[in-house]
C-alpha cells in the first residue's frame, strides 16, 4: 500500500489536473427546492485491515423521510482499497465502496449528506463535491474538522454559524449545532445553493452535533463494522 511520502508527484499532479476539471462542472444552484425533497441520505465510510494486509473500507448509506427523518433504507458495502490516505484527495479512496453502496439503494434520496468536505477544498472538490458531480445528484458535506477556509468561531449557542472564505470567495459555513459541542462545517457538494446546504442541514439537526442522516449513518456504520470484525455477517 501507498505511503503519503511516497505517493508520486505525477500522480499527485494527475489527481490535482482531473480535481481542476471536476470543479468546473459543478452546479451552485439549487435542483430542487427544499419543499419538494422526500428523501434524505447520510453517506459515512471506514477502514479495517483485520483480515488481511490489505485494507478493507465499509461504507453505508441510510436513507431518511424528510422531514419525518424516519429511516427506510440502509445499505452497506464492503471492499479492498489500495489507495492511500492523501489530505485533499479522500474521494479516491472512499468514492469506489461508497459507489457500490450507492449502486445497491431501492429508494432514490433527493440529497445526500456525506461525511467529508464539498467545495470547502483547493480545488472545490472535497468527497461530497466529487460524488454529486459523477452522479449527478444533490450532495452536502458534513466536515468535522477544518480543512480550509478562513471564519470567525460562532457563538457557544445552538445554530449559531459564520460563513468561511477562502481567497475572499463564499464556500461554507461553520455551524454550531449545540450548545459546547464543537462546530462543523458545512459546504454545498453539487446541485444546491450555499444558503440551502445550510438552511437543509439545519433541517436535519435533532439535538446532536451531528445532523441526522450522517450521525445515524456513522452510528451504524460502527455497529456493521463490529460484526464485520467478529464474522457475523457477509464479508463481501
């Protein structure tokens, strides 16, 4: 497997070149208006090596009613990766498990929420940001950390945000979704406005950090990946 110090140059300069391209394909706007959206999903991925030297990533999907946020889907997928973990470059190696995954859903969501940067990223093209362009579809990213941007922290009270730059250019907020809980950081992936990626996330928030379809995507993604762990359930 790759090592970070090891990856290429070229290589990195063939991700960065496709990143430039992908970005101008992205659609700002927004597909559909908040009112017409029947169906929300949160994307989350992790990683294991148990089984072989080789990693192994998991990824699920769980689908949500809005704006019920009752759950009526969740698909899991599981599959080797060889590609490394590389700052600014996670689409390559979480979007091939969270295709398949994508590939396996009956019920077709309006807006995916998926854990990871939209065009909060160098060249707009955080994961969510990649996914909605090669899909097609209306995607949020749901960022834990910083990855860029320059902000004022909120306030330490619920809802409050501040808008992030990056090179005096508008590309996200950073949300407090509850009181003494750390910010997150919200970004348009494709297909909807700066404003309704807020204005949808906020939406979704039922007194967590985390909004709903992301915070259940990751909570069962957890509970899947033990049972992986233990053989209790297919791993293919």
């Amino acid at each position: 497997m790759y090592k970070y110090a090891n990856v290429p140059k070229e290589l990195i300069k063939k991700l960065e070149k496709e990143q430039i391209g992908l970005s101008k394909k992205l659609n700002l706007t927004d597909k559909k208006k908040i009112d017409e959206i029947k169906y929300i999903a949160g994307v989350d991925t992790t990683f294991t090596d148990i089984w072989n030297k080789q990693t192994t990533a998991i990824s699920s999907i769980v689908v949500l009613e809005f704006p019920s946020l009752k759950e009526v889907e969740t698909v899991y997928t599981v599959k080797e990766i060889d590609f490394p973990y590389i700052p600014t470059f996670l689409a390559y190696r979480e979007l091939p498990v969270i295709l398949e995954a994508y590939e396996k859903l009956t019920i077709k969501p309006d807006v995916f929420f998926i854990d990871g940067m939209g065009i909060l990223h160098p060249r707009k093209m955080g994961i969510a940001s990649h996914f909605g362009v090669i899909t097609g579809e209306i995607s949020i990213g749901v960022g834990k950390s910083k990855l860029i941007g320059d902000f004022q922290e909120p306030d330490n009270k619920p809802l409050s945000s501040n808008p992030i730059y990056v090179d005096g250019e508008l590309r996200g907020y950073i949300l407090r979704s509850k009181k003494n809980a750390n910010p997150i950081f919200i970004s348009p992936g494709n297909n909807i406005s700066l404003e309704s990626a807020l204005k949808l996330t906020i939406s979704t928030l039922k007194g967590y950090k985390l909004p709903e379809p992301t915070r259940l995507a990751h909570n069962k993604l957890q509970t899947y990946r033990k049972r992986y762990i233990g053989g209790k359930v297919d791993k293919h």
